[in-house]
C-alpha cells in the first residue's frame, strides 16, 4: 500500500457496496470521508479497515441540502481538498404495479437516487472546480435495472435512469475544469439488499426465478480502478455483473 493521501467521499458507506468500496479505497492508502445516515454502521466500516484514522465518519441524509453541505464542509475542513466522489448511496422500493405506486413512495426513491446524487455532485464540482491542483473524479452508481427494468419498479428505473442524464451532463461540464465523470451499472452483487434472489426474483412473464449474484469485492476493486485513472483518462459507462443473470436475451 502507498499513501498517496488523495481524499475520496463515499455515500452509503455503512453496509452494501458502500461499505465494500470504502474498504478498498482505505486499503489502497486514500483519505476516505464515510457518509450515510447511521453513524454507527459508519463506524463499523472505520473499525474494520484498520485505517481508521484516514477515515472520516460524517453522518449525511443526502436529501438534505443542508446536510450535505455540511459533509463538504467538514471534508474541507479535514482534507482541504477531494479528488473522488462515489455517489453510491440509494433505495428502492417494494415491487409494485405503477397504479399503485403511492406519491410518497415515488418522491422517497427519487429522492434519495437522484436529488441526493445531484446534491452531492453539486457539492464535489464545486471543490473540485476550484482547488489547487484543481480536478477531480465523480462516479456515479447506475444500475442494470435502468435498461432492463424489474416488474414493478417504476420509481426506481426511473431514478437510475435519470443518473445516467446526469452523468453527461456533469462529464461534459467538468471537461473545462478538469473534473472526469463516468457511471457503473451494477447488476446482482451479493450484498443484504440482494440475497433473497437466490430464492427466486418475479421474472418479466411472471415467474418467479432464482439469480445468481457474485461477490461485491469485484465491484469495489472496479470502482476502484475508475477512481485510479488519471484524469485525462475516464471509463464513461461501466457494466459489471453475475455472468448468467437474465439481463442479455429474451424471455
């Protein structure tokens, strides 16, 4: 490991992907700023990397314009700069036919998938835009399920489908500042979320089937080499995933 020192802040670091990612990042000698709602799964991430004086606890809802504010101002305060954000934190939501789809249901996925992804975009643009040396890497955490859609998820399709907008838009206005933007699409990583597709997940014709999922340390170790390119150099869409999941095909 090297100490390189680069600063990264990753929402949803508690458990999940988040948490994986983290591990990684401290292991490959980052300053890490840990974010996400529950201070103590937080600390679990700290304590287990054994780095834990390079890591940051911030407890952050990312719907909150103000608390978010508060994480990048505490990662100033600490880091004095950033170089990579991982937009990782998100929700989903019960399968339920669109009718059905209560207004608050809706507005909770969309907001914590997308108004928080863009709230925390904003944050990281903004230091990155205008530190020194100025640049920086947003990644953002897209989802399979953006192109090929489960029964039932509307608002969360929905959401994963707007990052991808927003990851254009932040990769194609970073481009004067020197601030790289790309998305990974993830599909059936083994994590809490996720094990139940091993009994069986509702199929588009109606059946219920079992998945196969993979390990979530391949997810961070790829999270990883995107945030480890140099900034002349951006993987713009990333697709990983269990080989045999039902996502190429028919039927």
């Amino acid at each position: 490991m090297s100490l390189h020192g680069r600063v990264a802040i990753i929402t949803g670091a508690g458990r999940g992907i988040g948490k994986a990612t983290a591990l990684a990042f401290l292991a490959d000698g980052y300053r890490v700023a840990l974010a996400g709602r529950n201070r103590e799964t937080l600390e679990r991430t700290a304590a287990e990397s054994g780095a834990s004086d390079r890591a940051l606890v911030i407890p952050t809802d990312v719907t909150d314009p103000a608390s978010v504010d508060a994480l990048f101002a505490a990662v100033r305060k600490e880091f004095g700069r950033l170089d990579v954000l991982f937009n990782n934190a998100g929700s989903g939501s019960r399968a339920t036919p669109i009718d059905e789809i209560t207004f608050d249901d809706w507005r909770r996925v969309i907001d914590v998938n997308l108004t928080g992804t863009f709230l925390c975009t904003r944050g990281a643009f903004g230091m990155m835009k205008n530190q020194d040396p100025r640049g920086g890497r947003i990644i953002n955490n897209g989802s399979i399920g953006a192109h090929a859609p489960r029964p039932g998820s509307a608002p969360y399709t929905a959401s994963k489908h707007a990052i991808t907008g927003l990851t254009k838009s932040t990769s194609l206005d970073g481009r004067q500042y020197d601030i790289a933007c790309g998305q990974i699409d993830i599909g059936n990583t083994l994590t809490e979320m996720t094990a139940r597709m091993h009994k069986g997940v509702q199929q588009a014709d109606g059946s219920v089937q079992p998945e196969p999922t993979f390990d979530v340390v391949h997810v961070a170790n790829a999270v990883l080499q995107m945030a480890n390119l140099p900034l002349d150099t951006n993987v713009q869409f990333m697709t990983i995933m269990a080989t045999k999941m039902p996502f190429v095909g028919r039927g």
